[in-house]
C-alpha cells in the first residue's frame, strides 16, 4: 500500500499526502450544502408542532415577507433558515440555525437568526416565568432594530394559513448563490 492509499486511523498520524487527500474531500463537499440546505428546509414540511401550519410553510412565510418589505438577500435567506434548528430540536433551535448560517451570511443576519427566540418571547416567555422583554439584554447590539424587525413585522406574523407564501423553489436560487459563496472562518 502507497502512502497516499495508506488509512490512517489516527489524526497524529495523519501523512501531509492523507490530509490533503481529506482536504480536497472537503472542497468538494462544500458543493453539496445548498442541496443539504434545501433538504433540511423540506423536513420541516412534517414539522406541525400544534401550529395551523407547518415549520416549512412558516419559514416559507417569514423569507417572503422578509423579501416584500425590501430586506437584503442575506435577511431573506437567515428569514427562511432561521428556524432550521427544529429539524433536530426545538430545544435551543436558534443557536443551531444560526451556527448553519454563520460561514455564508453576513453577521447581522447571523445575529438576527441566534437571538430570535429572545425578541418572540414577548408572545410567550411569561408562560415559561420568563421575562417577556427579554429583548432587551441586546439593547445595545448594533442590530437590534433589525432582530425586532424580523420577529415582530416577519416572524411572529408567519402562521397564516391563508397567507400567499413564495413557494421553495421561488429561493432555491438565492440559496444556492449564498451557500456557494466562500465560508468564512
């Protein structure tokens, strides 16, 4: 066996030939993360969670009013990801959503998309003995007025049965410019 075919079981002792090899693995695999974006976004079709609609259609609503009121592509694509979380938990979902993102979107959008849950608890978190105005620990973030944008104009309103969502394949391609782009490090 070659060194370049040689498996290494192993980081530490990983060849400079091996890790290129994994390397290059890598690169490529950058190229399948718009069709894992879109995949993970169509689970959420069988997400209900006891709302009139499901977490598709309801992220499907928030990216469509996030692009009718003129936001960013960056805002519209975080509008439609952001509650992408779900797919594996509710518990700590904006986190989740938001660390997908992070490499592709722009730090306000990354922020507006961790910190959702914190601006919606106004409908909710006293039902939790929560502070309703959780909010306002991020007060002083330079992105604040667009965080209480997304929940209070897009998100919180996005559970219309009736509502004239743009459908998936309205954003596959805005999905696919974002997450093509280089990740940031």
């Amino acid at each position: 066996m070659s060194t370049t075919d040689r498996v290494d079981t192993s980081m530490a002792t990983m060849t400079d030939a091996y890790l290129s090899r994994v390397e290059d693995s890598l690169a490529d695999d950058l190229a399948l993360v718009p069709d894992r974006i879109l995949a993970i976004l169509r689970s959420l079709e069988a997400l209900q969670q006891g709302f009139s609609i499901d977490q598709l259609e309801h992220s499907l609503q928030t990216a469509t009013r996030a692009e009718r009121a003129g936001a960013e592509l960056d805002i519209v694509l975080a509008s439609l990801c952001h509650d992408m979380g779900k797919a594996l938990t509710n518990v700590n979902h904006p986190a989740i959503a938001a660390e997908m993102i992070k490499p592709w979107v722009s730090p306000d959008a990354y922020w507006m998309v961790q910190v959702h849950q914190d601006f919606q608890g106004l409908h909710y978190y006293a039902r939790m003995g929560l502070d309703p105005m959780m909010r306002r620990r991020h007060a002083d973030h330079p992105a604040y007025e667009l965080a209480e944008r997304f929940a209070d104009e897009w998100d919180q309103t996005a559970f219309d049965p009736d509502y004239d969502s743009l459908p998936l394949e309205h954003f596959e391609p805005m999905v696919r410019e974002v997450f093509t782009r280089p990740p940031r490090r």
